[in-house]
C-alpha cells in the first residue's frame, strides 16, 4: 500500500524534461559536466566507503569466529 502512495509522487515524464531545463537555466551548459563529475566522484566516493565498512564488518567477524572455533 505504502509502495503505491509512493510512486503516486515520483515525477513522469514531461516533470523530468520541465526539471532538466530548470537545471540548464539555473547552471548554465557550462557548469553541468562540472556538477556531474562532482557527482560522480561522491558517488564513488560513498562506494567506497561502504565497501570498506562491509571489508570491516566482516573481518571483526572473522576475528569473533576464530577464537571460538578454536575451542
């Protein structure tokens, strides 16, 4: 039920094509490649990151197990 109501706010179509020009007339075509390189970096950025908390996770993991397959 809460899926639907959801998607009842996502934009269609047309609402995308209104925000892209609101964007191109708010950054100019100039500024554009440079907000989406930025982008692109936090984005990998934030993969990073995660995979290095997953890398973590699961070596404290490992590090709890061992001494108890010890025994």
């Amino acid at each position: 039920m809460t899926n639907l109501l959801l998607l009842g706010f996502l934009p269609s179509g047309s609402e995308w094509v209104i925000i892209a020009l609101l964007i191109l007339l708010l950054f100019g075509g100039k500024k554009i490649p440079e907000l989406m390189k930025g982008l692109g970096k936090g984005v990998k950025s934030f993969k990073d990151g995660v995979n290095e908390a997953k890398e973590e996770i699961n070596k404290a993991k490992d590090d709890i197990e061992e001494p108890a397959s010890k025994k």
